[in-house]
C-alpha cells in the first residue's frame, strides 16, 4: 500500500467515528469520548479538519469539572452504546464538582492537552484562528493542571499521582500488580456489575482479567462512596501511584502551556513553577541510574516500583533527563529488554522482554501501543537520536500499513497468530497515522 493509500484509509477510520460532537475511539468497544484519545485524535484531525480538531478538543472540555479535573470519559447520548461503566454507574453527580449539563466518569487521564494545543497551532495553516483556539483554551488547560497540583500532589513534590489504573491509561500494566495484589477483594461487598468488553472471541484472553476489573470496580465504588471527595479519597484510597508516564506527558504539557501563554501573553509565572519542580523531582525520585529507566512510585507503600515498561521511556517527551540520561535510556531501548538493535522485534513492546510474565498479546503488558511509540519518537527526537525515532516511525507505519488500524500489535516476527489486536477501526492508531505520515 502506497502513503496515499494509507492516508487516506486512516481519513476514513476518523470520518466514520466521528458523531457530530467527538469521535468514538472505536465503534463498538469505545462508543463514548475518551480524554487522551481525543488529543491525540485532534492531532490527526488538525491537517485537513482543523474545525473538526477544535470540536473534539471543544467537547472534552465542556465536560470539565468545576475544579478543573478534565474526565477520563465524557459519555455520549447514543441509546445503543454499551459500555460498562456507564454513567449510572459511576453517579458522578454525586460530586458537586461535576458538570450538570453532561454526564461524566470521575476520574482523569494523563494531561496531553498542553502539548495537543501546541501541535494543533504549529500546523495549522490559518494561525489567527489557531492563535485564538489558544487564547480560549490556555485558561482550561491551566485549570486542569492547577487540579493536578492542588489535589493530586499532597507532599507538594510535584509529582503527581494517578488514583486508579484507568487514570494512567495503561490499564493492566504490570507496574500496577503488586498494589493491586495488596487490595484483598470481597466479591459480596463488591457491586454487581456485568462486563461489555468480551464481546469479541479472543478478548477474554486479551483484555484485563476479572481479578482486574474487580479491583477497577472496587475503586469506583470506593470513589462514589466518599462523593468524588479528593481530600477523602486520598486518605483511604489503597491505590496511589505516580507514573513515570503520567508525570512525563505532564511535563510536556507543562512546557507547551509555557510556549501558548508566552504567544498569547498571559501570565505564564505558575507552568514555569510546575515545569522546573515536576522535572526535578523526577529525576530525583523516579530515575533509575542502574537500570536507565524512570520508575514508578507507589505513595501509599511507600516504595518504587522496579518494574520496567517503557512508559518508563515517555518522560524523553518532557526533555525531563539530560542528554546523559537520554543516552542511558537509548541504551535501555537498544538492549535485548526492549529490542531496539535489529532483534526482529517491531518496535516498541510495551513491558520489558526480559519480564518472565511479558504477554505479546495482553493490553499494556507487551504489545506495540501506536500512541507510545508516537511519544517515544517526538521523545528521541528531542534528543537528536534520528536513528531510533525513524525506526519507531518506520515500525509504526508497517504496523498500520500491513495490518490496519488496530488497537494493539504483536511485535514479534514471526508471530504466533494474529497480530493485529483488540478492536480494528481504532481512532487514535489512524489519527497518529496520519502524523507519522506529515
Ligand atoms: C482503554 O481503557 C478503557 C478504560 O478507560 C477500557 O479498557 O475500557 C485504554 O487503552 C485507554 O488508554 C484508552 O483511552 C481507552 C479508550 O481507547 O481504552
């Protein structure tokens, strides 16, 4: 298949799960808006649709909360949408925070918007109006990371922590195992709740498992119970984790909320404050100097968390480590754990291939995610390693261009089965398609 050819694939997965108001990240699995898709989804959009870019960006923000959490899901009025949980489910009215006006889930995902709205504006080819979608969003986006400091960073390290598994967007990833495993679960206490995401033959196999979904339901639940309330979610929720991920994507946002306020001339006196801490902290606590990798930290356990997935790579698209550190983490990327030297392996497995439980076809414990290997590209590019963002490019396009627009990829070749995973028609593999092809 020809670029052209791919492009305009990629076009037609965007136009079909598009509803008028934001676009689906698949038709069926996904039928509501979710956060982080629909940046990178704007991004897709910002070449040829740049009003469709704004819409979505648009629609996810007029479901902020009223202390600037901008929500993992903002739920759609289609009566044929089945997804659990849905918004009886989640009772985000119960928070007086949450909007009236749309119904919401209660948590949030990692802050791309930042750096979503400074891309939108370098590409856009009228930048007037693009000079404008900045002025009207730059006061939202600061809301939300003035949410993310005030009440996701008691210690006031700036680092900020994820209170759900949902909130990182790598659902199952092993870095969340152990404190999930700590929870003990009583399945009479629990809800009753019925799955709709094993629809699919293969997706038991492939999706979290049932001791997963337990533990996500036994967070909502304790959630809605203390009203969304941070404070007392805080005290007693046993899951607390900041993210390599999470505070890398943050750290990039931080910068480019900088750059905006500085094109528009606002005050950009508290990004600068984030920025400088957020990378400093960072470097202080998270990175492992042995291994050249950023970990997590657990904040209730009070320990790291030495379990090495390449969302321990993403803080390259902060410019959080020095150049020495990059190099270390090009090392990472290169050695047999990631397969980055001619291995045979597709670029980037998401869990290290050393891990005796790595699963090639299991969500976020192995397989190639589109919108990692993105933030690992613009990340090497940052530090001038052309040669292994163009092959995370190169990797990323015969991914897509071979097997369609997946939801995930088996990188090993040969590999056993199929290796195009999850839902097909996947927005965001389409969207960051379209990127990679600029
Ligand atoms: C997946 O997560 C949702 C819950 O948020 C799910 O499994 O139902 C993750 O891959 C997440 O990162 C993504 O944003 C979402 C929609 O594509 O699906």
């Amino acid at each position: 298949m020809n670029q052209a050819q791919l492009q305009q694939m990629a076009q037609v997965v965007l136009d079909q799960n598009w509803n008028g108001q934001f676009t689906k990240p698949a038709p069926s699995l996904y039928p509501h808006q979710w956060n982080w898709d629909a940046g990178f989804i704007a991004i897709g959009n910002a070449y040829d649709n740049f009003g469709r870019a704004m819409a979505e960006m648009r629609h996810l923000f007029s479901a902020q909360w009223k202390n600037g959490l901008v929500p993992q899901i903002v739920f759609g009025d289609d009566p044929q949408a089945r997804y659990f949980p849905g918004p009886g489910f989640w009772q985000a009215h119960r928070s007086a925070q949450a909007p009236e006006h749309i119904q919401t889930s209660g948590i949030t995902m990692p802050p791309v918007h930042g750096f979503v709205l400074w891309k939108m504006y370098e590409v856009a080819a009228d930048k007037a109006q693009a000079k404008a979608f900045l002025k009207e969003m730059y006061p939202k986006v600061l809301a939300l990371h003035r949410y993310l400091y005030d009440y996701r960073d008691p210690e006031e390290e700036g680092l900020v922590y994820i209170r759900h598994p949902w909130e990182g967007g790598t659902d199952n990833s092993p870095i969340w195992d152990r404190t999930l495993s700590r929870m003990q679960i009583d399945r009479d206490q629990l809800p009753a709740y019925e799955r709709k995401d094993l629809q699919k033959p293969k997706a038991a196999e492939h999706r979290p498992t049932q001791e997963d979904y337990d533990r996500y339901v036994y967070l909502v639940d304790l959630f809605r119970q203390h009203d969304y309330d941070d404070q007392k979610i805080y005290e007693e929720c046993p899951f607390l984790i900041q993210d390599p991920l999470f505070n890398g994507i943050l750290s990039w946002s931080n910068e480019a909320l900088i750059q905006i306020g500085s094109l528009i001339g606002e005050d950009i006196t508290e990004p600068m404050q984030w920025h400088e801490l957020t990378v400093w902290s960072m470097n202080e606590k998270l990175w492992d100097e042995d291994r050249g990798i950023y970990n997590a930290f657990d904040l209730r356990a009070g320990e790291i968390i030495p379990v090495h997935t390449s969302s321990g790579l993403i803080p390259l698209c902060g410019e959080v480590p020095t150049q020495e550190q990059a190099e270390a983490m090009l090392r990472t990327l290169e050695s047999p754990a990631f397969g980055g030297k001619d291995s045979g392996i597709l670029l980037c497995p998401t869990y290290s291939m050393e891990a005796k439980d790595i699963n090639y076809k299991k969500y976020w414990r192995g397989p190639v995610w589109i919108n990692l290997n993105w933030l690992l590209y613009h990340g090497l590019m940052r530090y001038d390693m052309t040669e292994m963002a163009d092959r995370i490019r190169k990797h990323s396009l015969e991914l897509l261009s071979r097997h369609g627009f997946y939801e995930y990829f088996d990188p090993r070749r040969p590999a056993e089965g199929e290796i195009g995973c999850g839902t097909d028609q996947f927005s965001w593999s389409a969207a960051l398609c379209l990127d990679f092809l600029q």
